[in-house]
C-alpha cells in the first residue's frame, strides 16, 4: 500500500474512532483494538504495550493511543495524523454543542439522552477492562495487585499516580526475580 493511501487511512480510521467512540479513552479500546489488530497493523501483544504506556503518560488515553500507533505506523507524520484523526471530531462536536446545548439542556429528551449515553459509557468501559484481563498473566501476585490498588485508590482514596507507580515497581521487581530464577 502507498505512503498517501496508508497515510490517509490511519487519519480516517482514527477521525472515525474520534467521532464514534463516547465516553473518553477507556470507552475507546475496544474499538481501537477492533480497527487497528483486525487490520493488522498492530499485533494483540504490541496494542496490550500500547494500551499500558498510553494509561500511564500524561495526557488524554485516545490521544496517546493514537500517537503510538500512528507512530509505529508512519512515524512522526504518522503520529501526527493520527492524533489529529482521533481529536478532530471531539473538537468539532464540543465547538458545536456549545452553540446550543445550553438552550436545550432543560430538555427532558437531551437528559435522556445523557442518561443513555452514560450508560452505553459504562458498558463500553467494562468490555475494556475485560479485554485486557483476558490478554493479562494471571498469576497469585497480578490478583494481588489488582485488589490491592482498587482497594487504595476505591476506597482510601490513595494518589492513582502513586499506586500506578508502586505498582509498576512491584511488577519489575517480581519479573527480575523470576527471570533470575528461571536462568539458574
């Protein structure tokens, strides 16, 4: 396939995940993972690496993801179509809402239509969740920390920040260890 022709599906693909996809980035996986792996231009192992230094870089979660994939894609050029791509649509729709939205926002159709929305938000954000326990190792230590960091952060309101960070050290800490084990 040509540069142009890639080029212009990347920022297709992504305008379209932009403009489909409600609810922020976590509503956003299963449809990046569906138009990205099912075409192949990234593999189920590499996106599960995309999704976890997307959730972990400042910034938007849909806005990494798609400067990630574009980047492997295209590189820099990439990178930045595809990031225009998923960001364009929410800018238009956000600039247009704007315009009305307060006149009709006492609508008891409008609220409803919010109410579904969130709805569908959390659906979306479940099947997410879901999909990424399937493709996770599941050892005593991963249930562990699952546990662990909902708790803290559920119900102790601990920092994300500092959980995500604890976390990240527990889990290398764990890797070094096996993998000293399984070379001796």
């Amino acid at each position: 396939m040509g540069m142009k022709k890639q080029y212009g599906q990347l920022f297709l693909t992504f305008f379209k995940i932009g403009a489909f996809t409600f609810g922020g980035g976590y509503a956003m996986i299963p449809l990046i993972r569906r138009e990205v792996v099912e075409r192949k231009w990234i593999n189920e192992e590499d996106m599960m690496d995309i999704i976890a230094v997307s959730e972990s870089t400042p910034g938007a979660f849909a806005v990494n993801s798609a400067t990630f994939v574009g980047y492997q894609l295209g590189g820099v050029f990439g990178a930045m179509l595809a990031t225009l791509g998923v960001t364009l649509p929410s800018f238009l729709i956000i600039l247009a809402i704007s315009f009305v939205l307060k006149q009709f926002e006492e609508f008891r159709a409008v609220q409803y239509a919010f109410t579904g929305i969130r709805a569908g938000v959390f659906v979306l954000i479940l099947s997410a969740c879901y999909s990424m326990y399937k493709l996770c190792k599941k050892n005593w230590l991963s249930y562990s920390i699952m546990v662990a960091a909902f708790i803290s952060v559920g119900f102790f309101k601990a920092s994300a920040i500092l959980i995500l960070i604890l976390c990240a050290i527990i889990g290398l800490c764990f890797s070094s260890i096996m993998a000293r084990k399984d070379s001796q």
